[in-house]
C-alpha cells in the first residue's frame, strides 16, 4: 500500500523537478558560468551523497557496477547538464530547451534494438509528429535574426546523453544504492566536466542571489531529490513509463519561465509544442487491447 501511494506520488514530484531544472540554468545563467557552476553542484552534491553513504553505511558496488555506474553517470549528468545548461547561458530560452530534451520518448522508442521493445504503427506515427512539431518550433525560432544554431545541437547533444544514459543504466547495473551510485556518477561527471571548464571558461561565477538560490536548488533538489526520483522510478517500473512523464515538461517549463522571466511564447512555438506532445503521447500511451 505504502509502496503504491510513494510510486504515484512520485511520477508528478518528477515531472515538477525536472521542469525545474532548466528554470534553475535560466535563474544562474547571468552571474556564472555554465561549466564552472556544474562543477561546484556536483562538488555540492558528492559531499551531500557522501554524508548519507558513510551515515547510512550504504553498500558501495564492486569495481564492474562502479565502471557501469560510471559511465551512465557521465552520460546522464555531464552530457546532458553541460548540455543543458551550456545552451541556456548562450540565451536558448528555457522553454524551447526543455521541449527539444525532453524528446526522450521518441528517442527512446527509435533506439527499440536497444531496449527490446517492438514499435507499432501508432508509434511510428507519433515519432513521425513528435519531430514535425520540433521542426515547426524551429522554423518560428530561425525567423529570429538572434537564432543561434549552436545552442539547439547543444541541446540535441543533451537529449542524446540523457537517452543512452538512461538505457545504459537500465541495461547493465538497474539496481545500486542511490546514496553510493550518486558518489560515484556525480565524480565521474566532475572529472569530465572539469577539464572542459578550464578550457573553455574562466570559474566566472559571481555568487549573487539568484546563483546562490540555484545552487541550493541544483544540489539538494534537482540533484538529491529529483536523480533519486528518476533512479526510483526507473527501478520499479519500465523504462517506457519513465520516458513518458517526459512529454509533461516542457508544457511545465514553458509555464514557470513565464511566470519568473516572462519568456514569450510565439504561436509558432506553441503549435509546435503542441503538435510535439501529441506525438509523444501516442509513442508511448499504447491503447489496451
């Protein structure tokens, strides 16, 4: 009963978080720099999964699950928040950037040789959609004389790293402690990310209000409450039910980055969403048979 009323409570306490984060990137864009910032929350986040490894004596995976853990680590947190968040500070609206990375249905769905699920028509055809609409978003965003391509392949980067991390993840090491598996996804990330932001960035971070609040965020929401949430749900359920809630989102983001940065939304943008979101729901709502 217990473990029912926590997975139902728990898919929109996802849906709510994951929104969030590209709020988040949108609220420290301004006063730090991307990489810089990813390498203080996942310093931020290490330390607090550390905490409650050694407090819990949580059992810590032998050297192949910690390679595994490792390298679907990388590919959820560095790939796909450098991405993220990369683009964001490069001025992608918060919202189109959600709706592009949260095409992890679809993806999903066109990675079936991975996944060992069989495509019906009717997935098919909300593939097929599901782009029509990103191509319907994109072509009001190319009108704009400040349309900057790069920001979007950065996002097209992410939605990839979050797609494959997560089948990854599902395939080769499902089940690991979330406190010890954290330690190690979020170090691998600060290895690759690191090197990146010495190279390309200066540790530009001023640590105002709005970087300070993001951090905080970041650390013990996005990446504490939310990533344990995803590792939850992809733990107790398919990975399909997981890709699903991702269509919710970018409906969610466009919403609160009106509310906080009063981001316009063009009707270019919001039939291309919409158009993008039936796709996604006939990929992955299969009628019963």
């Amino acid at each position: 009963m217990f473990d029912r009323i926590l997975l139902r409570g728990a898919v929109p306490a996802f849906i709510f978080i994951w929104a969030s984060g590209f709020v988040v990137a949108k609220l420290a864009a301004n006063d730090a720099e991307a990489l810089s910032f990813l390498c203080f929350r996942y310093l931020g986040v290490i330390a607090l999964m550390l905490v409650l490894a050694l407090i819990g004596r949580a059992k810590w995976p032998n050297t192949r699950d910690a390679f595994h853990i490792a390298i679907a680590g990388i590919l959820i947190q560095a790939v796909y928040l450098g991405g993220v968040w990369v683009a964001v500070r490069m001025g992608l609206a918060a919202g189109l950037a959600s709706l592009i990375v949260n095409l992890q249905p679809v993806l999903t769905a066109c990675l079936f040789f991975l996944t060992n699920e069989t495509l019906t028509r009717r997935q098919v055809l909300g593939i097929v959609i599901g782009f029509a609409g990103v191509v319907i978003v994109l072509s009001g965003k190319l009108i704009n004389a400040s349309f900057v391509l790069v920001p979007v392949l950065l996002c097209v980067l992410a939605l990839l790293g979050s797609t494959l991390g997560v089948i990854y993840q599902k395939r080769f090491v499902p089940q690991f402690d979330l406190r010890s598996g954290q330690v190690i996804q979020f170090s691998a990330s600060l290895i690759v990310t690191l090197p990146l932001a010495l190279i390309f960035e200066s540790f530009a971070v001023r640590w105002s209000t709005d970087v300070i609040i993001a951090w905080f965020w970041s650390v013990f929401v996005l990446s504490g409450c939310g990533i344990s949430l995803m590792f939850y749900l992809l733990r107790t359920g398919s990975l399909t039910k997981l890709t699903s809630t991702m269509y919710l989102v970018p409906a969610l983001t466009a919403v609160m980055a009106w509310v906080l940065f009063r981001e316009t939304l063009s009707w270019s943008v919001i039939a291309g969403m919409m158009v993008t979101l039936a796709g996604v729901y006939l990929v992955v709502n299969q009628p019963r048979k």
